[in-house]
C-alpha cells in the first residue's frame, strides 16, 4: 500500500493526507528517517488519533496569534499556522503559540516554507519529557529542537533544524538508536544541550500551557545575508541545503 493510501485509510482528508504525505516524504529525501514514512507506523498505534480534527486559531493581533490543535496532530496544527502566516504576513514581526500541538515532526519543513514564501522564521516545539539530567535522574525535558531559516534572493534559505538528543526519538522508534542513546547532545558538554532543552521546554510551556506546544517567531528581513554567507563559504554545505 501507497504512504497515501495507509495515511488516507486511518481517516485523514484528501488535503490532511497530502500534507502528511508531503511531510514525510520530504523527511525522507533529506535522509531524517526518524521523522519519514516510519512515522506512519506509529500513527497507525497512536492512541486517540482524531484524522476530523480541525486547528482553531483562538486570537489574532498584528503582533500575536494563538492557536489551539485542537484534537488535530501537530504537523497539521503547524501547517495551518504556516498557511495562515504566508496568507497574511506581519507587517514586521509576529509571535505565535500554539497548544495542544504534538506531534509536530520535522520543524525544518514548516520554517523552510515560510522562508521560501520570504520570511524568516524560528520554531521550536515540546515533546514528552525523555531528556534526563547529565547527572541522571528522570527525564525532565523533551528534545524540543529548534529550527530557523532565513531567506535568500538566491533562492536557497539556510535552514537549521536541532534536536536537543544526541538522538531522534524517532531513530528510536525505527529501531536506528537505543533508547539509552537519546540523552542530551554534547559528549562531555551535554550540560549544554540540556539546559537548551530546559530553556525551551519553560518558553513554550509559559506561553503555551502545560500540554504540549509550539511557538513560532515569523518576520520579515531588512537584509539579505545568505548569499554573503555563501559567498565566504567557499562551497562548503551549509544547514539545510540538499
């Protein structure tokens, strides 16, 4: 069976089914198997899926937005974000929370289409708490990853998109990495990667609410710094290029 055909058979809509799939497929392409068509495998156990579900948008201001999922999964609740932000651009900057709002994928898609539509964007989203302590401990925080991307005339934004794990629950769940593996990032240095996820972990759970979140920073650049960029790199590749 079709990636459509297993996503369209748990319930989703024409349009949810082709995001989805767009989704995943991308993953793929750019080798985050984690985040790809494995995904569709949990999907098909996640319990209390809701495929009717519809994101709300709670409040709109010029500077703020709200959003709830909801019910609907995450990828979908960002992709009505993304839409909406490209459809009305802020006039200059714009924050947006959403809650309700997991599982949310790969961040890199949703930040990579808005600097293609000419915006910069920064998005990081919560997951349940599989971070531990570098010291030990219970886990205390998600992999909350962060994704930017910046715009370019030449066509071709940087886009960066971390997890805090050194990695993927996703690697976990296909079976790439042992569950013991998804600590913090950073060897002797993974004090740092944690304290990113705490600090990520706390924004979005201030602005969003305890449930899982995500909040998106959109706006539009006074400048044009990538192919600059490029330019010192000498060719070397940089996040988020093929």
């Amino acid at each position: 069976m079709r990636p459509e055909e297993r996503i369209a058979a748990l319930g989703f809509s024409e349009a949810d089914t082709a995001t989805l799939s767009e989704h995943f497929l991308d993953a793929e392409s750019r080798g985050k198997l984690g985040h790809g068509l494995s995904r569709i495998d949990w999907l098909e156990t996640l319990p209390g899926l809701r495929p009717d579900a519809t994101p709300q948008r709670l409040s709109a201001e010029p500077g703020y937005e709200r959003w709830d999922g909801n019910g609907a999964l995450g990828y979908l609740t960002l992709a009505a974000v993304v839409d909406a932000q490209l459809a009305a651009p802020p006039a200059d900057a714009r924050v947006v929370v959403a809650s309700n709002c997991f599982p949310t994928g790969m961040l890199g898609w949703y930040v990579r289409r808005l600097a293609d539509g000419g915006l910069i964007a920064a998005l990081t989203a919560t997951s349940p708490a599989r971070l531990a302590h570098p010291d030990g401990g219970e886990p205390l925080a998600g992999t909350n990853p962060l994704a930017i991307a910046i715009p370019s005339s030449d066509g071709a934004p940087l886009v960066t998109d971390v997890s805090m794990g050194a990695v993927t629950y996703g690697d976990v769940l296909r079976g790439a990495a042992r569950p013991d593996e998804l600590v913090p990032f950073g060897g002797e240095q993974a004090h740092k990667g944690f304290a990113l996820a705490l600090g990520l972990e706390l924004l979005v759970s201030a602005l969003a609410g305890e449930a899982f979140g995500a909040v998106l920073v959109v706006g539009r650049p006074e400048a044009d710094p990538v192919p600059a960029l490029r330019a010192r790199a000498g060719g070397l590749r940089l996040p988020g290029d093929a």
